[in-house]
C-alpha cells in the first residue's frame, strides 16, 4: 500500500502511491555532512509524511561505489540516493574513464540542501584570520590541510582557495571524517574546509579557529565568521550541497511525487529549525530544476576539477 492521499496527511498528499519504507544509500562515514542530513530526513519524513526511512552506508571511492550500487536498483522508489557535490558533479570530471553520467544514469529527485564550508585551523597555528593564514602560507609551503575524499568538496574547497590566494597547501585525506576530526584537533594536520554543522561546535568549544565561511553571504548559524571573500580571498565563492536521486528507469510520476513528499519533509518547521541551526539552507527542487543545477555545476567546477586531476597525487 502506498501513501501520499492514503495517509491523511494532506501535507504529502500525491496522486502517486509511495512506498511505505525506503532506503537511503549514503557513501560517506558517520561525522559527514551526508550523515548528517539523513539523519534529520529520517525523523522529518516519518513526521510528515508517514514514511519510514531507513539510512545504509556504502563506503568505498568517495561514494562512487555507492553511487554506482544505487543506480542499479530496481526503479520502484524504494532504493535512493544522497547525491552530493562530489559524488554527482566533481566524480564524473575528475575520473578517467567517468563511473557514470550523473544525469543519464540516475533519475532527479530534488536538491535537498546548501550550505558553507566552514576554514578552520588547530590554535597552535597561531593565526586567527584568512589574512594571517595566507601570509603564512606563503612562508610556508608546507601546511596541511584534511578531507575525507579526493574531489569531494572540502578538497574543491582548498583548491579553490590556492587558486585565488596563490599559497599551497598539502592534502591529507582521511577514510574516516571522525578520524579526520581527532587528528585535526590534536595538531596532526593544521586545517580543514569542512561541513559547517559538524566543525562549528568544535570551534564554539575551542578545539579549533574558525576562520570564514565559503558562501557569498555570512551564515546565519554563526553571523560574526566573515566570507572568505571579505577576509581576504576576493571572489571566493562555493557553497556545498545534497540532493535526491533514484534508478534511471524510475518512472516521472514517482520522481515527481518524490519530490513532493522531499519538499514537505524539508519546509516543515522542526525541520527548517534543525537545519538553520547547523547552517544549512533547504533548497527543496523540482527533478528538473535538480536536472537543471546539476548540469550548472558540474560546468561551473570543471577548470577548478582541472586543476585538481593536474595536482601529483
């Protein structure tokens, strides 16, 4: 039996018949903004909607291996997604031969979220803005800096940053985002670009510097950060993401009531509080207004990708 008009709830009510129970396929470890996100969805859903969603974890590849075991599901609804950055924009430019088409070989849903990217360093750096941070850097070439994935977006993050400062820094990256937090706060590397909800707390209680944030505009989670821009990266400007997808073959119908049960889920007012709180912005969508981004962006990032395929491993 599907839900929708079936459940009463007339805040999810579609034409189409949903499952009851679905899966979420994440490729990314506890601590990661991915988690982070299906976490909240899981409660948000069943709240709104009735449905009972459950989260599974693939690691391997930085989430291709996910994404890739996803896309050959059955088309029936009940096996999504989280699309990221990384996954279904970065991945596709920076691997030879590509795993998959991004668009061809998965069906839009919705964007689900954006959000910043929070710069931020261990206080034995000793430096306490993006201007003593570069100038550091060009001193000295050497700072490390940590991510959970290579092209995922902590890493177009720091290479963004090199890109307009003209400093460089040496990539670190972790299989583990809570691995990469203790060796992060106890000095082993000097900084991270990371996901605003899981590095803000550990700046608030003085494990790390919070230096700026990616966006073009200040977070309203923490309003005193500047941009990056302002700080001393002119023009700097990302904003990392989340979205939904299924199978290819899944039919439009149930993309689109997909989208429907997603966007309430998401405009719920628990749920907007939830996300505001960590800095992270619902950007609910039409599957082809997510058609639509996606093609944007995997443009938009395909000379900073460049760049990064260039990079000695």
């Amino acid at each position: 039996m599907g839900v929708g008009r079936q459940t009463g709830r007339d805040r999810c009510a579609v034409n189409t018949p949903l499952p009851r129970a679905i899966k979420l396929v994440i490729g990314f470890s506890p601590g990661s903004m991915s988690d982070d996100i299906a976490k909240i969805l899981v409660d948000a859903l069943h709240a709104e909607c009735g449905i009972a969603m459950t989260v599974t974890r693939q690691l391997g590849e930085n989430g291709i291996a996910a994404a890739r075991w996803a896309a050959a599901q059955a088309p029936d609804g009940m096996m999504l997604f989280m699309a990221t950055l990384g996954t279904h924009a970065i991945a596709p430019l920076l691997n030879t031969p590509a795993p998959y088409d991004p668009l061809r070989d998965f069906a839009p849903v919705s964007l689900l979220t954006q959000s910043p990217m929070l710069l931020a360093c261990h206080p034995a750096l000793g430096v306490r803005s993006v201007a003593e941070l570069i100038a550091r850097a060009q001193r000295e070439p050497v700072l490390t800096y940590a991510t959970s994935a290579t092209g995922g977006a902590p890493h177009l993050a720091a290479e963004l940053f090199e890109s307009i400062t003209g400093t460089t820094l040496r990539h670190v990256r972790y299989d583990e985002t809570e691995e990469l937090y203790r060796d992060l706060e106890a000095g082993r590397v000097a900084l991270s670009f990371n996901n605003i909800a899981s590095m803000l707390p550990r700046c608030k209680r003085g494990a790390l510097v919070a230096l700026g944030v990616s966006t073009a505009a200040r977070s309203a989670a923490a309003p005193e950060l500047p941009t990056l821009a302002e700080a001393g990266a002119p023009g700097y400007e990302m904003s990392n993401w989340t979205g939904i997808v299924a199978p290819p073959a899944t039919p439009r119908d149930m993309t689109a009531a997909l989208s429907e049960v997603f966007t309430a889920a998401l405009r719920a007012p628990r749920t907007s509080a939830l996300l505001a709180a960590q800095g992270i912005t619902p950007r609910a969508t039409s599957p082809q207004g997510f058609t639509d981004f996606m093609s944007a962006e995997r443009e938009r990032w395909r000379s900073v990708v460049a760049r990064i395929a260039a990079t000695p491993a």
